[in-house]
C-alpha cells in the first residue's frame, strides 16, 4: 500500500505548482465527468496538450511529473472522450467536461481491484485532521 496514495495522513504537496511552473507555459484544467457533474482531477495543459485535445477530442493534457503529452488511457487503455471545454472569467484556467469509453480516470485503484473513477476519494475530517476514505 502506498501511505500516500491510500493512507489516512494528510500531506499536501506545496511544491506542486513550482514543479509545473518549472515546465512553461501550463494552465490548470478541471477535469469533470460531462453527465454526472463530478469531479475527476485536476491537472496542466499547455498549447500543444490543448491543440492535440481540441483535434482529437480525447482527454489530452500535460504531465508535469515526465514533461510530455499525456494522453489518458493510451497505456492503461481508460479513454475518455472530450465533450466540452469551458474557459474561466480571465482565461488562466478550463474546465474540460468529458465521457469515460472504458474505466477510471485514477491511476490508483479501488478495493476492487479497478482504476478510480475519481481522483478525489478521501476526504478530509475537519474534526481529526485525518483522510477518510468516500468511493464507494
């Protein structure tokens, strides 16, 4: 098990932003399931990520952690069409709404085995200070 990923202890990581900065030119991209409104993930895109999105109309964006185009499903084969795409008030940020073809948008895995289909499965006890886990 990875602490990280599954454990009950919050550690956020602060330098996030400072690594993704350090890449050029990215924005952040909500990333929403089109029909049931929930929140799957938040990631970056820059021009050729978003371009490549746009032609495909595919889940497209960048990963900050290899520094390459990261199109979601092409290994793990958990596609996910791309229905809409939203701009915020001053064009520093979208909103992607998409449509799983097959799986979970997570590269973590549930108790049974399958990808999430959301990467935000805990939840934090404002009590505690610990993660909960909510997936089903």
């Amino acid at each position: 098990m990875n602490d990280l990923e599954e454990g009950s202890a919050l550690r956020l990581d602060f330098g996030k932003l400072s690594q993704a900065a350090a890449c050029g030119g990215l924005i952040p991209v909500a990333v929403q399931d089109a029909d049931s409104g929930q929140v799957l993930l938040v990631a970056y895109t820059n021009e050729a990520a978003f371009r490549a999105a746009l032609a495909a109309r595919r889940l497209i964006l960048w990963s900050t952690s290899r520094n390459e185009l990261w199109e979601k499903g092409r290994t793990s084969g958990d596609t996910f069409d791309l229905v809409e795409v939203r701009v915020n008030c001053e064009q520093n940020s979208l909103l992607y709404r998409v449509r799983a073809r097959r799986g979970g948008i997570c590269h973590t895995r549930g108790a049974d085995g399958r990808p999430r289909t959301t990467c935000f499965y805990r939840r934090l006890n404002l009590d505690t200070g610990t993660l909960d886990m909510v997936e089903p």
